[in-house]
C-alpha cells in the first residue's frame, strides 16, 4: 500500500466517522429549526446511511481514481440534500474539490463540483426558508446560510489552488 493510499483511506476513515456521528446525531436529537416557520426535513433512514457510507468510502480511492472518487462524494452529497435530510453531509465533496482543485489538470472538476454542491445546497435553503412567514427573518436565513454554504464549497476550492500553486515551483526545480 502507498503512502498515498494510505492517507486517502486514513482521511475516508476520519471523514466517515465525523459524518455517520452526525448522521446519528440528527435521528436521536430534536430536529433542526433555528427560526419559527423552519421548514421541515426528513428523518433518516437505511438509504441515508447508505448515502453516507458510500460518499465517504469514495474519498478512499481518491489517490488513485481522483475524479471518480470526487463524482461520488459530490453525487452523495447532492443526493442527500436533495432528499431532504438534515443538514450535513458536507466534508465528502469539501475534501473531494479540495483534492481535485491540489492536482494539477483537475481545476475545472473541482469548480463543478463546488458549483453543483452549492446550488443543491441552496436550494435546499430555499425549501427551509419558504415556510417562514417574516420576511426579515427569512433573508437572515438566506443570507446566513447562503455564507456557511459558499465557505464550505468555496474555500477548499482556493486553498486547493493555493496548494497546487505553492507546489508548483519546488515540482519544476526538481524536473
């Protein structure tokens, strides 16, 4: 096993864990309503474990199959939001676009994956955020969300790049 191979596995591992936590958190604790009129989502079942197990396992492949591995972290994030599970799920696709947007050749996949897993991300904002009844509280709601949503998408995307730039000198020196 390689040491890249090790530590995509040790980061699925990690990042597995933090999220079947989660993940079992939202079925034992109270649901998640930070305003009056916050929409309902939907309890987690064997398909959202699924989910779960499957986008994090994905990040285990990712030193060898990078772009696949960033698919399906990404394709189970959107899913579960979509499905309208509780809010999380988001380290999969962070660490995958991270990833992606370090390598060389890989920019423009890290891009779609942090655009697609923001817009679901909004998208599942909006449907929380309809049922409110004031419209200031409301706005607060998109506006607060709407910048948790960017960061956690956006970030990994330029420390990515601030990776791969940083990497590119000390690559061409020893060429």
């Amino acid at each position: 096993m390689t040491r890249r191979t090790l530590i995509w596995t040790a980061v699925a591992l990690i990042v597995l864990l933090v999220e079947l936590g989660a993940t079992i958190g939202s079925t034992t604790g109270e649901p998640f309503a930070p305003v009056d009129g916050w929409g309902p989502t939907r309890s987690a079942d064997a398909f959202t474990f699924v989910t779960v197990v499957l986008g994090c396992a994905a990040l285990a492949i990712f030193g060898r199959f990078p772009l696949t591995a960033a698919a399906a972290a990404t394709a189970s994030y959107l899913v579960f939001a979509l499905l309208d599970h509780e809010l999380g799920m988001f380290l999969p696709p962070m660490v995958a676009v991270f990833g992606l947007a370090a390598r060389a050749g890989h920019r423009l996949a890290a891009v779609l994956c942090a655009a697609a897993s923001l817009a679901v991300g909004l998208v599942w904002v909006s449907g929380r955020a309809a049922p409110i009844a004031e419209p200031g509280v409301a706005l607060l709601a998109w506006v607060a969300f709407g910048s948790v949503l960017a960061s956690f998408f956006l970030v990994p995307l330029l420390v990515g790049e601030i990776v791969r730039a940083r990497s590119m000198p000390r690559a061409a020196g020893s060429s």
